[in-house]
C-alpha cells in the first residue's frame, strides 16, 4: 500500500478522498471527504509529526534523530504551525536566519525558501 498523498503534486493544492474501501468486508463508501488537518501537510511534515509523537514531543531528540540542529527542528515545527493555522512562537515572524541556513545546507529548496520567507 502508498503513503497517503495529501498535496495535488501538479498544483500544490489539497486533495480529497472521493472512495473509502475495506477490502476485508468489501464495502465501498463514495463521496467527498475530507483529510482534516491531515491534508493541509506535506509527507515530510506528517513525517516530522509521526516522529515528534513517537518522541514525545522532545524537540532535541527529535533532532538528533533526524540529525539536524535544535533550531532547524523548531523551524520545520513553526512552518507545520503555520500549516494548521497557528501562529509559531515567534510570534508569526518569519525566522529569515534559519530559513537561509536550511537553504545553504540543502535542506530545502530555493522555492520552498521563497516561499517561505514570503510569509
């Protein structure tokens, strides 16, 4: 089975479930659906969170395990905040410093700094 796919890969836009199925019993559901809170991350911010939970949410193992700096975790953590709506700690002010490190170390690509650095 896939990893769920949350962003229409052509536009950027979130997608919807239009078929639920349960191959044991056979039942199909058809509709429109929603993914919740889901859909609005990327597969990498469903990552960073599945491994934030399983860290209980203890940012610096969670760097450690992913092998990034403290800041660039809590700086990924502030753009799935911004994500579901939230305003990060920072007080909605966008950490141009971190984003640029990101960039230099090709954590992210020249667009999603552009993007990000937009605000």
């Amino acid at each position: 089975m896939h990893p769920i796919i949350t962003r229409d890969p052509v536009s950027g836009n979130e997608l919807i479930v239009t078929r639920l199925e349960c191959p044991q019993s056979g039942i199909v559901i058809e509709g429109q659906f929603s993914l919740g809170w889901i859909g609005r991350l990327s597969r990498e911010q469903l990552d960073f969170v599945e491994l934030l939970v399983k860290n209980r949410g203890n940012i610096q193992k969670l760097a450690a395990d992913l092998d990034i700096a403290y800041n660039t975790a809590r700086s990924r953590l502030d753009e799935i905040v911004t994500a579901l709506g939230g305003t990060p700690e920072s007080n909605g002010r966008v950490d141009r410093r971190l984003i640029l490190d990101r960039l230099a170390s090709k954590e992210i690509s020249v667009e999603e700094a552009m993007r990000l650095l937009r605000g």
